[in-house]
C-alpha cells in the first residue's frame, strides 16, 4: 500500500514516515498543503494522512480539492488533528475523509486505522 503523510510538523512526519515504512507501507511525505497536492498526482497513493491545520492549505482544503478533482479517484483520506469536537469531525466527512484521527495518537491505533480503510 502507498501512503502520502502531509504535516507540516517534520519530527511528526519522520516518525510516522519511519514506523510505516517498518511495517511494509510504501511511504511519500510532504511538509504542507501545496506540496501534498503535487505529491498526490505524481505518487498516487492508496491512502492520504493529512494533518488538519496547516499554514498554506489546511486538511480540509487539500480533501476538498482532491475529491473535487479527482473524481473517480479511490485513495482513502485520513485527517489528523489536534483539535477536539465533533464538528471537526463531521466537517472532515463533508470535505469527503474517510475518517478523522485526533493527536496524539499511538502508532498502533494508526497502524490498526490504515489497516481497516
């Protein structure tokens, strides 16, 4: 499975960049909205994590823009974020994620959430 992990905390996207990649993920990374978008069209993964808040283009923004341009594309989206509340969630699914994951979050737990999308 391809993944494309967006955040634009690096510590974050190491760890997870390693820890994915140990457990057999082919594993691309980019540092904000905009290069998520380039990196989405050249790699084409299976599954995009994107972090919520960002500077350039925030989570949502990135989801939107891919399930509107990208129409018949069957990547899965996971967003991640550090805030709390159901709206955030519920906005997640409406920008067209298949599911939200709030921080911190234990690798297990996310190895266990990409295994079941």
């Amino acid at each position: 499975m391809k993944i494309l992990l967006v955040d634009d905390e690096e510590m974050m996207i190491e760890l997870f960049s390693e820890l994915l990649s140990e457990e057999g993920y082919e594993v691309e990374t980019a540092l904000n909205g905009n290069q998520g978008i380039e990196k989405y069209k050249s790699f084409a993964p299976d599954l995009l994590v994107l972090d919520l808040m960002m500077p350039d283009l925030t989570g949502f923004e990135v989801c939107s823009y891919i399930r509107e341009q990208e129409k018949d594309s069957s990547t899965k989206i996971l967003l991640l974020t550090g805030m709390g509340g159901n709206d955030i969630e519920e906005k997640g699914l409406k920008a067209g994620a298949n599911g939200v994951l709030f921080k911190p979050i234990p690798i297990d737990k996310l190895i266990t959430k990409i295994s079941q999308v």
